[in-house]
C-alpha cells in the first residue's frame, strides 16, 4: 500500500455490518484502478495483479492484492487460481477471495469445472460465491449465498475484454430486474 494515497475516513459502526464493510454502507459507487506494472505494459509476463479501490471522491476505500503462482499466472493466464486480499485503510484484511484453477471454457455438460470464486468476509468466513453459468456468446454468472443458493445473476455483453468498447455488465435480480451495473472502461490500445 502507497502511504501517499488519501483514504477515506474511516465509518462509524453500522448495526448489523460486517467488520471494513462500513464503508460500503456510505457510497453507492466504487472504481476500481489497477496497478500497472512496466514489465507486464511491455511484456507478456504476468504480474501478481494489485488494485486501488476507490470512491467517486478519488478517496480510497481498500486496496487489493492478488496471490498466486508464477508458473500458473505465466500458462494460465486469466484462468489461473488466485487468493485476492482486500484490505482496509488500516490494513485489516476485510475480504478475501479465493478462485481455484479451473477450465476456461468448459463444456456445458461439465459444470464442475465452470469457474467459481468464494468469497469470505471476514477472511476464513464464507458469505458467497460467484459462479460462471453456460453461455453460448455472451458470458453469464450467478451470485450465490453462504448456503450456495442463487440471490443475483450477472449478463455481460457480447464483446469482451480486448476490443475497444466499454463493456457493461447487468447485475439483476433473479426475476431480471437491475439492480446494479459494472463497466470496465476501455483505457486504449497500448495499456489493453
């Protein structure tokens, strides 16, 4: 962690609230920057992947940082297993996230091999996963409960990572309706 960032202020307790997830009773949007590293910008290698989490402010909110093995991250790529640390403005571990090594397109008729992550809050307690579904052209996930029970979907677009748009992902209710939106912003040629 940079000790140059401005954080936000730390949250007064809410009822009911996990520990270090205050903040996200208070804000109704994050962004997410990643940390580029100059060898992966010019390179293939594959980095451990850090990210800045921040509010709408420009204030940070948590900071993340992917665990994983050289070897998978450098032959796996973006199917490689990892752990993603979350962590708050007084480096308490807030979230972590945990995705095994898995196929990354499995046939339909293989659902144990479809990509999954779980998702603990506080590390060591799950409190979800989100679950890769069959999708033919546009890719699709579920969100899970602790108990493994669906409670949201995602739809993605068709176009993907690598072409020059925005893609833009629903987050639904299971009867279709919105309720949230996330979009990776397209950042041009030289850092995609």
């Amino acid at each position: 962690m940079s000790s140059g960032d401005q954080w936000m202020p730390v949250p007064t307790n809410v009822s009911g609230c996990p520990p270090g997830l205050e903040y996200l009773a208070q804000i109704d949007q994050l962004l997410i920057h990643q940390k580029v590293e100059l060898l992966e910008a010019f390179t293939d290698w594959e980095g451990q992947n850090q990210y800045v989490v921040k509010n709408t402010l420009g204030q940070q909110v948590y900071y993340a940082q992917e665990r994983s093995g050289c070897l998978e991250r450098q032959c796996c790529k973006n199917a490689r297993s990892f752990e993603m640390r979350i962590v708050d403005n007084t480096n308490k571990d807030v979230i972590l996230l945990k995705r095994p090594l898995r196929c990354r397109d499995p046939c339909w008729c293989c659902d144990c091999m479809k990509q999954y992550m779980e998702v603990e809050s506080p590390p060591g307690q799950p409190v979800g996963y989100i679950k890769a579904e069959f999708a033919c052209v546009n890719p699709s996930y579920e969100i899970l409960d602790h108990s493994m029970q669906p409670v949201l979907k995602i739809q993605g677009p068709c176009c993907g990572y690598g072409c020059s748009c925005s893609p833009k992902y629903r987050v639904t209710s299971l009867d279709g309706a919105d309720v949230g939106l996330i979009q990776k912003q397209w950042s041009g040629l030289i850092k995609e």
